[in-house]
C-alpha cells in the first residue's frame, strides 16, 4: 500500500483560496465517501481547518499519478471550483514524505504558531470523522495512532510548547506565572475588538471564572459577553470595577490613559494589595506605564510582549529542532509496521498454500490408510496441518523481520523458497 497527501495550507495559499475549499463537518463524511472509491483510494481522511485542508489517502502503490489526478478532480468536483483557481497552491506527498508531513502537522510543527496545541485536536477530530464514515481502514488507523504518538513525544520530550508566542497566550502565560492558577480568578477587558476576543477565549479556557468587557459601545461589550455569560459595563463605570479584576487586558483607540494610577491605587486598596497584572496593547499605550512602579501591580506593554514573544519564538525554534529528530526516528518505525502491514496478506497466503499441499497429500494417500473413523481422519488432518504450522512458523518469522528491515530482496528469496508454486518444490 502507498500513503498520498494532497492539500494547501496558510503557507501556500491565501485565505480566499483555503476558505473555498474548507469541508464543513456535516458534509465531510458524504465527501470522504465520494473520495474513497475502492480501486484507486481504498482509505481517504480530510484535514479541513481555517490554516490548512489536506487530504489523505491509502492507495496501491502502482497507482500513484492516477491517485493523485483523482484526489484533485474529488476537490475540484466537491468544493465545485476550477482546478486553475488553487491548483498551484497545492503540495503533495507520498510514502515517507507523507508520512512525515502528518507526524509535523500532528506535533504542530507545521502550523502557523509552532508548538500550538490546537492543531492536535483537530487531526484528532478529522481521524474521528473519517471512522464515523467508514474511510478509514488498517493504514490510516495505524498511521494516525502513531501519529498521535509522536505529538505526545514531541510535547513531552521538548519544550516546544512551554513559552507563549502570542499575545493572548502571553496573557495567560503571564497570569499562571503570577498567580501559579487562573482558577477563579477575573479578567477585565477594555475594549471589545478581535485581540480582546481571542484573548478572552484563551483565560477562559485556561481557567478565568469570570469576564467582565468594558467598552465605549456597551452594545459590542454585551456581544462579546454573550459568548462568554460575561458581565457587560460602560466605559463610566471602570473605575469601580477594576478592584475586581486580576487580569485586565486593555486594547482602545484611547488617545489617552484610559487607567491611571491614581484609579489604579485606588483599586489595590480595595483588593486589599491582592496583586493583579495589566497587559496594554493598545498604541498609544492607554495605561499609565507608571503603575508598573506599585507594589503588586504588574504593567506590560506592546513592546514588552513582543520582545518576550520573539525571545519565546527563537526558544521554540530550538525546540522544533529536536521534535524534528523525534519525528525522525518515528517515522522510521513507522516504516517498519506498514511494511509489516504489507507483508501479512502474503503470509497467510503462503500458509494456507503450505495447508493445501498438506490436505492434498492426505487425499492422495487416503487410500494407503485403510478404513478409518472421521474421527481419526480429523485427527491425522490436525497433526498434519499442525505439523506444518510448527515447520512454518521460522520460515514465516525471518520473512517477517527482513521485510520489516527493508530488506526485501531477503523477504523475497526465504517467500520464493518456501512458494509452493515454484516449479523447484515439484
């Protein structure tokens, strides 16, 4: 069996392309069962995100060109748009290569954000759909396992996800290394565009009990709220309810401080000096750098992240390096079950060739044997075929282990002497 990948990703393709050919989860087991034909793609698996849509594929391997033009004609079809309008966005791989990409993917070294754990998820996701379609045979089940193995690896063995490469999950880096958990803990935010959002999204799941917006327009406040059973304010009421805030994420158009320290001082009086840390993203800054000088009261700016963030992406990158190596050495193993996936049907057929031989024999000795009961007839049946089994087995076991080895000129001398048809065993 071969291994083909075909897709397009935020590396290759812009936005207007990947959004065209994105497969929606309630149509994608209709599409993998269109894609999954029975001759040229025996197994076929979607990966359909907003960076990335990729599909893969179990296919013979003399088959491979054909396979690829199906899968391109299966997204053309299915998505209906011209092959001209994102075939030059594509990438494809085979065997090894594929192989490899699905391990990166899966250990988010192929991702947007390096180390993001998201994308896991999502391979974890797309495998689910394709069971549910009844796509996904014993190569993709075995590949995806072991790919889910590798991310494990790479998460565990690396610190490729151990520092915060962007601003909403410096926040909530940030926070943890403040307060060690985000349990109970309230976030403010001030200002209700898209980074406050995703930031939101990111304390949420981390662990933040409580959201409160404050904007301008309570209107977008009350928006953003919804989603989250967060609790709305004018941007008049800020004063009296930054006491309850551990975490205040601050993100206007404000040409001035929208926090001060004298608002700030006030509002550690009423937390009783409990620390709280404020992130200000905004340009020009709306809180006054000088709070960052109080006592318990953590102030970091645009500038601040971003050079924490570029020293965290540099961090990573070094790590990347050794989830590299681990992807690697996986994918050599890997290499070795699916030869060895390759190698069974040929072995029980060699078997069961061996078996044949053996009941033939008796048929044609039958008559040498005299008058039996089928009791004892069954019983000289098993002893042969038993016999045979046991005589097999090394034969069988050292075909296994070159093939698995690579070593298929060696798998391929002990298959051919032990062939039943060869013209030598007569």
């Amino acid at each position: 069996m071969s291994i083909v990948l075909v897709g397009l990703n935020h590396k290759t393709a812009p936005v207007a392309v990947r959004e065209r050919l994105a497969f929606p989860d309630e149509s994608c087991a209709a599409s993998l069962r269109a894609l999954v034909d029975g001759t040229l793609v025996r197994e076929g698996l979607i990966v359909s995100t907003c960076n990335r849509v990729e599909i893969l594929a179990a296919t013979e391997k003399e088959t491979g060109d054909e396979t690829l033009r199906h899968i391109t004609n299966f997204l053309s079809t299915s998505r209906e748009i011209p092959q001209t309008d994102f075939h030059k966005h594509l990438y494809t791989h085979a065997d090894d290569e594929a192989v490899r990409h699905v391990f990166r993917v899966a250990s988010s070294l192929d991702a947007m954000v390096v180390g993001e754990a998201q994308v896991l998820g999502q391979v974890r996701r797309a495998y689910s759909l394709a069971v549910e379609a009844g796509t996904a045979g014993r190569v993709l089940n075995r590949l995806v396992h072991h790919a889910l193995h590798v991310a494990k690896r790479v998460r565990t063995e690396t610190g490729i996800a151990s520092n915060a490469v962007s601003i909403s999950y410096m926040a909530v880096e940030l926070g943890r290394k403040i307060f060690g958990s985000l349990k109970d803990s309230t976030v403010l935010l001030i200002g209700a565009g898209e980074m406050a959002e995703l930031a939101a999204r990111h304390l949420i799941n981390a662990g933040a009990a409580r959201l409160i917006v404050c904007n301008r327009t309570l209107e977008a406040a009350e928006k953003l709220t919804a989603e989250f059973n967060g609790q709305a304010i004018e941007m008049s009421q800020l004063p009296s309810y930054l006491s309850q805030a551990d975490i205040v994420i601050c993100s206007t158009g404000a040409k001035e401080y929208v926090i001060t320290t004298e608002m700030a001082r006030e509002a550690l009086g009423r937390r009783r000096n409990r620390p709280a840390f404020l992130i200000d993203i905004s340009v020009p800054r709306n809180i006054d750098p000088a709070i960052g000088q109080i006592s318990n009261l953590f102030v970091f700016d645009i500038d601040d992240l971003e050079s924490v963030i570029a020293s965290n992406i540099r961090e990573r990158e070094r790590e990347a390096e050794r989830a590299e190596l681990i992807v690697e050495s996986e994918l050599m193993q890997f290499q070795q079950a699916l030869r060895a996936l390759d190698i069974g049907p040929q072995l029980g057929a060699l078997r069961r060739k061996m078996q044949d031989i053996a009941r033939g024999e008796l048929a044609r000795q039958r008559n040498r044997l005299g008058q039996l009961t089928p009791e004892q007839e069954r019983s000289i049946e098993a002893l042969l075929i038993s016999t045979v089994n046991k005589i097999s087995h090394p034969v069988m076991h050292r075909i296994r282990r070159s093939y698995g080895m690579g070593d298929e000129e060696s798998a391929r001398m002990w298959r051919d002497l032990f062939d039943p048809e060869d013209p030598r065993q007569e």
